[in-house]
C-alpha cells in the first residue's frame, strides 16, 4: 500500500512527507522546549531548511534522471528525518548540508555539457562556504574531483576555475576577519578535530537503527553499481558522483567529532537516490512492502526503546 502512493509522483506526496518531518521535529524539538539552548527562531529556521530538503532533492533528482518517475526517495528522506531527528538540533550541520546539496545539483548537471566553468566553479564555492559550517564538509571536495575526471576534456581552465571557487571563500573569510576580528584566520574558522569514538552509540535504539541503516545502504548500493551498465551512458558518470557523495557522507559520520546523529544528514540524499533505485527494481509487490516497512520501522523503534 505505502510504495503504491508513492509510486507515481503526485503532489500529494510532497504534502505527505512534508507532514513527516513537521511531525518528527515536533518530537524531537518539543522534548527540548524547556531546555537552556532551545530556541525557537532557530529551531524553526532548521524546520524551514528540513522542509527545502524535499524539494530539493526532488528537483535534483528530476532535472537529472536519476530515479523513474516516482516519489519514492521522497518519501525515503523524509522516514530518514523521523529516524535521525537529531538533525534538528544542530543547525550548521544542517546548513552545510544545504550548501553541499547546492554543490551537488551543480555537479550533477555536467552531464548536459552547458556552463561547465560556471558550475565548476559554483561547486567548489558551494563546498567551500559549507566546509565554514562545518569542517568536514570539504572532504566534498573530492566529488569535484571526480566530475573533473569526467568531464575537464583535456582542459585546465576547469581546474583553475575550482580552486578558484575555493580560494573565493578563504579570501571572503579573510576580508571577514580583518574587519571584525583584526586577524587573518581565525582557530575557530577550521575545526578539525575528529573521533573514532563510537560509544555514544551504543545502546539498543542506535545499535538496531544503524544495523537497519548500513543493511539497506549496502544492499542497496550492491544492486545500484550493477545496474550501472543498464543506465544511459549520458548520465552513468552522474550516478558515479552520487556513489562517491554517499561514501564521504560514511567517511564524515566516522570522522564526526561528536557522534549525535545529526552527522547521518550528509548521507540522506544519496542514500534516498541509491535506495529509490533499488526499490524501483524490485518486481515482487510484498517484498517492496516489507522493504519499505523495514525503513519504518527504524523511527518507530527510536521511540519506543
């Protein structure tokens, strides 16, 4: 019933979903109310942006083809913010997600050939501002890389225009510095600190949630790469880009200095697209049921254990 609705892209779908997230901020947020740090404004900012997210992610993933005609990876984001609502709580991951997103719908577009310097350069601005929100964010980096890989065609110009997308951000925080701070850079610009420390995950919820999690990314992503040679060879490399930004949002959870939850918001796209994909192949109607049900069942054993 539930891969039914969604199965067609309807706006219904979108108000669907939207209710999803209201409802898991409302959760989460209601629980911090009377909480020193809750505030409202901001807590309704990141409602705002978690709300953009489908969106989004519904036109990125429109405009390049990447799943059918389906609302299913909407519908995936929103049960991946009722399963991780730690993301309402901290607002620069939030934001550098957003930023990261920007400079993923850039890179995804390569493939029409229109505008590469101006999206190579737009990509690596958008990586760079989002590194300020959150430091790890520039390991996003990398996918320009590999979009470079694809599609710089013997040319350094796009290379050039890259860096010079980043070195617009160091100099625009630079100018920042100098104005308010008196200082070139700041240790507070940069946090580079990380931990391999994973006991704060260590309890039933967290333990179930993320084996359910890593379970359908993996299985997922294995059925994803062998469908690569069935996809048009136009748009192959743009799926390489999303399998590439699905394994640094893994490399950034592992790395996260303080392991929350929140971190998982860097995956929820690509692992939306790649999870969609699968669901779209799968020809037995029960098994897609439990599939989905499997997804839905991560929020609700949140709440109960």
């Amino acid at each position: 019933m539930i891969t039914s609705i969604f199965s067609k892209s309807k706006p219904v779908n979108f108000i669907i979903v939207v209710i999803v997230v209201v409802l898991s901020f409302a959760l989460k947020i209601f629980s911090q109310i009377n909480t020193d740090d809750f505030s409202f404004g901001l807590s309704a900012l990141i409602l705002m942006i978690a709300i953009f997210y489908v969106f989004i992610t519904d036109f990125i993933i429109a405009k390049n083809d990447l799943t059918n005609r389906h609302s299913y990876s909407i519908m995936i984001l929103g049960l991946l913010f009722f399963s991780f609502p730690e993301v309402f709580t901290n607002f620069n991951i939030v934001v550098a997600n957003l930023l990261v997103l920007f400079a993923l719908r850039r890179l995804f577009s390569l493939h029409t050939k229109r505008e590469l310097i101006k999206k190579f350069f737009d990509a690596a601005f958008w990586i760079g501002l989002a590194s300020l929100f959150y430091t790890w964010a520039i390991l996003y980096i990398i996918v320009v890389f590999f979009a470079l890989a694809y599609y710089w065609q013997n040319e350094g110009k796009y290379i050039a225009v890259s860096i010079i997308g980043l070195l617009t951000i160091v100099l625009l925080l630079i100018i920042y510095n100098i104005i308010l701070k008196g200082e070139y850079f700041l240790e507070s610009n940069f946090n580079i600190a990380f931990s391999l420390d994973f006991s704060s995950y260590n309890s039933l919820s967290n333990i179930i949630r993320l084996t359910v999690m890593a379970t359908i990314y993996f299985w997922s992503l294995l059925f994803y790469l062998k469908s690569f040679s069935g996809k048009n060879k136009k748009i192959r490399p743009v799926h390489t880009l999303v399998v590439v930004a699905s394994i640094i949002a893994v490399f950034i959870f592992a790395l996260a200095p303080n392991k929350n939850g929140s971190e998982f918001v860097f995956l929820f796209v690509p692992f939306a697209i790649i999870t969609a994909n699968y669901i779209e192949t799968i020809e037995e109607y029960w098994f897609k049921e439990v599939f989905v049900a499997l997804l839905i069942l991560i929020p609700i054993l949140n709440l109960v254990l």
